[in-house]
C-alpha cells in the first residue's frame, strides 16, 4: 500500500491523548471567549454596549446561552428526514474540531524532559488534510438544510453549497504560492520557512485571497448568504434549535478560528515573532493565540462592517476577480520559485 | 466617460466599472473607509441609556401621569367637580361625581368637590385636554411615565392616588440637554 501521508514527529500513544485533552480543553474554550468578545465589540462598534448583564461585564453570557439552548426541547418538522437531521449538525461539528488539530501552536518543546509538539498533529498533508475537512464540512451544511424539508433551509443550504465549493479552489490556489515558496506541505514546516520573512509581505496577493476566501468557508459577513436572516429567515439552521443549533452555531465559531489559526500559521510566521526576539519555548502557544486572536478580531470587524453580497455578485467575485488573482498569483510565485532557485 | 461625473449625471454603479484596476482600488479604498468608521466608532463611548437604572429624562411640559392639586396653605383641594375634564377627554377616561361641600366637612375651596374622582390610565391618551380645561388649574399632566401594571384595574387611578404626593422617579431635562 502506498503511503498517503507522512507524520512529522511521532509520540507516545498517551502524550497523544493527553495533547488531545489539553488542545481541546483550551480550543473549546476559547469558542465562548470568541462568541462574547464578537458580540461586545459588534455592539461597540454600533454604539452600544452588548451584553452586560449576566455576570460581571457580561462575562457569563455564553454560559447562560448554552444553558438556555441545551435545556430546549428537541424538536423537528415532520416533513424532515430524522437520521440526517440529527447527523448534519455533527458532520459540522466533527470537521471543525478535525481542523483544528493541525494548527501548531510551537514546535517540539521538552515537558518534562519529554519531547512533544505543541500541535495536534503533524501531518506532511497539512493543507490538503485541512481541505479535505472543509469539503466534508459542507454535507454539515448541505445535508442539515435539504434534511429540514424547509424551503428557506433548502435555499439556505443550496447558496452555502454552491459558495463552499466557488471559494474553495480560490483558497487552495491562494496556498499553492505558500506551498512553493515553502516547499513543504507541513505546517511547521511551513512556519519555519518563514524564519525571517513573514509570507504575508512576498505572498500579499495570496494572504488577501486567502483571507476573502476564508471569509466565504466560514460563512460569514459579508458572504453569509446561507443565513441571509433578512431573506432566508435562518438559512439552513432555520429548523433547528436547542442543542442541534448549538452546534451549528460552535462550529461557525471554531471555523473562524480554524481559518485565523490557518491563516496565522501560513501568513503570519506562527509562533515566530519579528525582529530576531527569540522567546523561551513556553512563549510560543500564547504568541499563535494573540495572532489567531487579532484574526478573529479582524473577522468580527469585518462582520460589523461590510453589508451582505448579492448572490449573483458573490458567484461573480469569486469565479470572475478572486479565481483569476489566485491563479495569477500561484503562476507569478512559480516563475519566480523556478527563477530564483 | 469621466470620473467623478458631473452635477448633472445620476451614476448608479453596479459593478466595479469604469476600468477594473481603478474601480478594484476604489471599492478597496471605500471598504478601508468603512472599516475605519466602524473602528472609529468602536472606540466612542455607546449612546445606551440603561434603562432601568438610567431613566431617559423629559422635558419640563411633558405629559406624563396625571396629578391633583391641593392648596398649599389651606390644604384644601382645588379640584371643585365641575367635570369639564370629563367633558373634554376625547378617550372618555376620567370619572367624576361631586357632592356639596358643608361647613363640618369642607373639601374644596369651591361650593362643591369631587367625591369620586377615577382617571382609568389604560384609557388615557395623555394628550393633555383635561389639564387645558380645568379652570382651577386643579389637574395637570405630571412627568411620571413609568405606568406599566400587572392588571387593568390597577390602572384606574383614584383620587387619592393622584392627590397622593408622587414619587419623583423621572428626571428633568436639563436647559440645553
């Protein structure tokens, strides 16, 4: 059988479960932290204050709002397809928690005088395997709307579905430019590639592509069209409440980390910091959070920002301006890896 | 065709037209633009007034909760039942029935006072007639606005209850606010 994929760095099978629990303890936790500080800073940002009520600063707000969704009942139109609609949610969830395990946090740090990476895992496939979960990801999508036996869903779903797919090959042709400058597919690797240089400053074309793209997977402003609330009522979680809709909602909000985790780990040098600072070790996790969480800030910025894209004018972007620049962008990179080397 | 266009022309744009390089950087430069709005905002203290805590203030002739008024030195109350407040509610809201004053049990300053005097609040349009109407000046519009009760009954206010001194819950507008 030939080999599909090369693991970077292997450990014990119990350093890989407990790298599991922490990694998840802290990613899940930071879906909250990112809900609240969206919701505050949109509410800043259009002059008011956000939820402040529950706790100090409205600091218990997320808390309040899992425990309101998940003491609901379950229910579901009798027109929907029961299996599908109660799996749909979890493909969601599934693929962006599957995400989030490449993102690097550091590189092989000694705990204890044992060796482990700060990831979940090193795969020699990075992007390809983050690819391969964003393409699963939209059965979430898909199959949770056409399931409801809703129009509004049906539309929903269909808008998300032929969007998925249009900004997918424009955010994987904007990291092939990465992927040639680099020369590996690794993300550490990728990241220590970037000793030096940053690929946001050779690779700028690429960056915007891939941030315009990374908007349109996460489903958000301004390309939220598969929940246009003012057309589409909720998109494709019209139907859906309680813990079903919690999880749609967890996983928009892991997705937008995945993307700014993506997007700190290929662009922004990761866990390297600029002018030759060269922190101890332990360093290194909290400097990958600030970036993914100056990402974050610049995605509910956006959000707070930008109105919604026409459907027409969504697909016209993205075949007709976003396609070309990345094509372009992947073809300039090639000529002058070639060159240059 | 030349941009910006003239007084004259109404442009709709649709699309990043004309010529793509600077229609891109013109639709690039207004998303700048917008995103430093909203920063900017962001940074601004919010305009909410929280309300239960911070009430919104009126002005000094708005036309809040009904009160009646008594004399200051006799404590004799100006209201005299002449109903003419009744007369002029358009939404039929106020009650009045008046009986004689006599020398053991004096009332009003007039020959006669109100007995009964019943405003019913889920009715009232607050548009102020009565407090134009009454010749004693005995019934005016207050500043109280916060009127929501659990039951319509409890919404028919009595005499006692607009006589009663009322509690000053509503701030005043300040001169220039």
């Amino acid at each position: 059988m030939p080999t599909l994929a090369v693991v970077g760095f292997y450990e014990e099978w119990w350093i890989q479960i407990l790298k599991a629990i922490v990694i998840f303890a802290v990613g899940l936790q930071l879906v909250p932290i990112v809900l609240l500080a969206e919701r505050k800073l949109l509410g800043r940002m259009q002059a008011r204050y956000g939820p402040n009520r529950v706790g100090p600063f409205g600091a218990l707000q997320p808390l309040a709002d899992i425990v309101k969704l998940l003491t609901k009942e379950q229910f579901r139109p009798s027109t929907s397809t029961g299996f599908l609609f109660a799996l749909a949610p979890c493909i969601s969830i599934v693929t962006a928690v599957a995400a989030f395990a490449i993102i690097p946090f550091g590189n092989v740090q000694h705990i204890f005088g044992t060796p482990v990476g700060l990831y979940g895992i090193d795969v020699s496939i990075g992007p390809l395997y983050l690819f391969a979960f964003g393409a699963v990801a939209f059965y979430g999508i898909m199959l949770g709307g056409w399931s409801s036996g809703s129009k509004y869903s049906f539309l929903g779903a269909m808008r998300g579905a032929a969007q998925l797919i249009s900004y997918e090959v424009s955010q994987g042709l904007a990291l092939v430019g990465v992927i040639f400058t680099a020369g590996t597919l690794s993300l550490t690797g990728i990241v220590e590639a970037q000793q030096g240089m940053w690929y946001i400053v050779p690779q700028f074309f690429g960056f915007l592509v891939f941030l315009v793209a990374g908007f349109a997977e996460t489903n958000r402003a301004p390309f939220d069209l598969t929940e246009a609330d003012a057309e589409l009522v909720g998109g494709y979680n019209t139907e859906y409440g309680g813990g079903r809709f919690a999880s749609y909602y967890f996983a928009e909000y892991l997705n937008v980390l995945v993307v700014s985790g993506i997007v700190t780990t290929v662009f922004l040098g990761g866990w390297l910091l600029p002018f030759g600072i060269h922190p101890p070790g332990w360093v290194d996790p909290f400097v990958v959070l600030f970036k993914m969480g100056l990402m974050t800030f610049l995605f509910i910025w956006v959000r707070a920002t930008l109105p919604r894209l026409r459907y027409d004018q969504l697909m016209s972007f993205g075949w007709k301006i976003l396609l070309p620049l990345a094509t372009l962008n992947a073809l300039v990179t090639a000529v002058l890896v070639v060159v240059t080397h | 065709m030349t941009w910006p266009p003239g007084d004259d022309v109404i442009q709709v744009m649709r699309t990043p037209a004309p010529g793509a390089a600077r229609g891109t950087y013109r639709a690039f430069g207004e998303t700048l633009r917008g995103m430093k709005t909203t920063f900017g905002r962001m940074l601004e203290k919010p305009v909410t007034l929280e309300y239960p805590e911070e009430k919104t203030p009126v002005y000094p002739r708005f036309r809040g909760r009904h009160k009646l008024h008594k004399f200051e030195d006799t404590g004799l109350e100006k209201c005299v039942g002449c109903s003419l407040c009744a007369a002029a509610c358009p939404s039929d809201c106020i009650r009045v029935v008046a009986a004689e004053n006599t020398p053991e049990h004096r009332v009003s300053a007039g020959e006669r006072y109100a007995e009964v005097y019943e405003i019913n609040l889920s009715r009232c349009i607050f548009c102020g007639y009565c407090e134009v109407a009454c010749p004693f000046d005995a019934i005016t519009m207050g500043h109280d606005y916060e009127l929501s009760d659990y039951t319509r009954s409890d919404l028919i206010f009595t005499k006692e209850m607009l006589l009663a001194e009322p509690l000053e819950r509503t701030p005043l507008r300040r001169e220039g606010e």
